[in-house]
C-alpha cells in the first residue's frame, strides 16, 4: 500500500483523487474510510446492480488492487475520494460481477469459473482443513500477526472447511535431481503479499 500512498502524493491532486498534503495523510484517510464504512455501510445502486459498500468490500477492493496496480490504482483513488464524499458506486462498481451471458464460442472466456478452479485446487491439494471453531480462531489470531490482510487471506483457509476428506497421494518429495543447469529461484519477501 506503500505505493499507493507515495505515488498518489507524487502524482498530485489533478492526477490522484484520493490526494493529501502528505503519504502518511493519504493513508490515514484510507484508514478513516475503513472506520467509516466499518460504522456505517454505503448504500449503492447502480444501473445494473444494488448492494452495500462494506468494511468487507473497501478492504477486498483495495486488497484486489494488489495484484495489478499500474491498471487499478487510478480507479481505486477515483473510487475512494468518491466513497470518502459518500458516493459507493465507483468502488461498487470496481468489482461488480458483469451479468452472466451464456457464450458458447470456443473463444469465450471461461474466468468465471476461475475462483471454484482454484478452490478445488487448493482444497485438493492442500493440508485437511479442521472445521472447528476454535481451529480457525488459532490460525486467524496467529496470521493476524503476520500480515495486515489476514481477514482476506484466512478466506481462503476457510473456503475448504467441509472440503470432503480424500486420501492425499500428491507427491511431497523428496525433490532431487540433476538439472545440468543452474536454475534460479527468486522469492519475493518484501512485497505486500508476501508473509515473512
């Protein structure tokens, strides 16, 4: 989110929305917006969509923007000065599903399937996931303590509780063999999400 704050500052109120006199003002007024949607949800409604804007939904929209932020940042300072002036639809509107429409080319894309995709993957392949309670909470609290998403990234824990438990035969090593060359490997463990 670094960069989010030092590029809108640099970029300048005429280019950022979302601008303050300072990085550090620019996220606390993200963290303002966080308390205020927390306190009392946005109402929205689009030309094809109603719902709320939501602690949930701000902090999934800022978390999505993550991963692509050369295209999503400037949306998301749009849509945050809006919200910050009481108007959702912007930051509604970021993430909004379109309405489904039955293509059948071979050329239609099939990404609306790409979260159960990887749900089964994950589930699949992944440790059994304990659906008790107190289970959760243990791993919530401790990943509380590693990264500022955990209510995101614990989703994703918690998206295979119930997941039916099957024999795990995946391969788990050991992983030896001759390349015959060298190979790099390049981790990232400074980047937004990346845990320590």
């Amino acid at each position: 989110m670094d960069y989010f704050f030092t590029s809108c500052h640099a970029a300048g109120p005429d280019i950022c929305p979302f601008y303050a006199p300072t990085p550090d003002l620019i996220a606390a007024n993200l963290t303002n917006l966080y308390a205020s949607v927390k306190a009392r949800p946005v109402p929205v409604r689009t030309a094809t969509s109603y719902g709320l804007v939501d602690y949930n939904r701000l902090r999934t929209s800022v978390f999505t923007s993550l991963y692509k932020p050369w295209a999503a940042y400037p949306a998301l300072a749009h849509a945050l000065a809006a919200l910050s002036q009481g108007d959702g639809a912007p930051l509604f509107e970021m993430y909004d599903p379109p309405k489904f429409q039955c293509e059948c080319g071979p050329e239609s894309g099939d990404s609306e399937f790409g979260r159960d995709a990887s749900t089964t993957i994950l589930c699949n392949d992944g440790d059994n996931i304990s659906g008790a309670f107190e289970d959760l909470e243990v791993y919530f609290e401790d990943f509380m303590k590693k990264s500022d998403w955990a209510e995101i990234w614990a989703s994703i824990r918690t998206s295979c509780v119930g997941w039916p438990h099957k024999p795990k035969n995946r391969f788990r090593g050991p992983f030896e063999a001759n390349t015959s060359f060298p190979i790099l490997v390049v981790g990232n463990t400074a980047g937004e999400l990346s845990l320590p």
